[in-house]
C-alpha cells in the first residue's frame, strides 16, 4: 500500500480488483463521479453557499483525484474520501474568500478615505477663494453681505443698523451676490 496527499489528505491507495492499471482507475473514477458528484455539489454548497463555488470546489477535488490516478479502497471508502477532500477544498475557498473580502473592503476604504480627503481639500480651496472674494467686496456692499450671511441678519435689521433703507440693503446684496457668482462661476 502507498500513501497519496490530495489536498493535505492522507489516503490508502489499493488497486481496483486487483488492477493497477488506468483502465481499473479510469473506470472506478468515472463511476465515483456519476455517482457521487450531485451528493458532493449539494454539500459543498452547503459550506460555500455559491452553486458556482460549490462546482467549483467539487471539480478540484475530481481534478486532483484524476491526476493521482489512485484508487481508494472499496465504494464507502472512495466516498469517505471525496466527502474530506470536497470538505478541505471548501474550508480553503471560504478562507480565500475572506481575504478576498478583506481586500476588498480595505480598497473601498481606501477610495472613501482618498475621496473624503480630496473634497477636503476642495472645500479647504473654495472657502479660502470665497473669503477672497467677500474681503474684495466695496465696503459697503462686504458689511451687508456679512450681516446678511454670517450674522444671519434680515434685510430690514441691516437696514436699521446701517441707517439705510431695506431697498438699498436689497440692492447692495444683489451686488455682492452677483460679483461672488462671476467671480466664482468656475466653481
């Protein structure tokens, strides 16, 4: 007897019937995959949770199997052995899974953190080029507008406090607002 490692899987290696040859082989696989292949799908993606997956998962094992050529003691030992293996398999798609999802969640992280800090520094560019633009204001019209802005102040209070009347503090307003709109069009 002869020991093979399919998967991290120690198994015994026996002839079938007594044939050592592909044909015994061959057949034995080809009936171990008719025969077992649905059963395996179904418990894999029990595991996996992903038909696909769970394909997957059961074509390594028969791949791996056929490429070992060995046959594995009598039906109920060939199908022990196909249940470990797809089980093993499986174990190693989930955990490759969850670094895939690692991954993918540390990349999207990445992207939010790069984009948070991009508008940052836009905000950061655009306050600093309003402010510009409101100390560039006529006096007059840069006090009403603070007043009105800032201070959130009505129109009629502005004008009370400046001594104006409410159509001049409109008026001036309308000034600041149409100069703050052409010079900051292109934001």
């Amino acid at each position: 007897m002869n020991r093979v490692n399919l998967r991290n899987q120690s198994i015994k290696v026996a002839s079938a019937e007594g044939k050592t040859d592909s044909q015994g082989f061959d057949r034995i696989f080809e009936e171990s995959f008719y025969r077992f292949f649905d059963s395996l799908h179904r418990y894999a993606n029990t595991m996996v949770k992903s038909s696909d997956q769970a394909n997957d998962a059961v074509q390594i094992v028969f791949i791996k199997w056929w490429e070992a050529k060995t046959v594995v003691g009598n039906l109920v030992e060939t199908r022990k052995y196909l249940f470990t293996a797809v089980y093993r398999t499986c174990l190693n798609v989930i955990r490759n899974e969850k670094v895939k999802q690692s991954h993918v969640i540390a990349y999207f992280e990445e992207q939010e953190n790069e984009t948070k800090f991009h508008d940052s520094v836009v905000l950061e560019e655009l306050d600093v080029k309003i402010k510009a633009v409101i100390e560039n204001l006529p006096t007059q019209c840069r006090i009403i507008f603070c007043k009105s802005r800032l201070e959130e102040k009505k129109y009629a209070e502005i004008a009370t406090e400046m001594n104006l009347s409410v159509k001049t503090v409109e008026a001036q307003m309308g000034k600041a607002l149409k100069i703050l709109r052409e010079k900051l069009n292109n934001h």
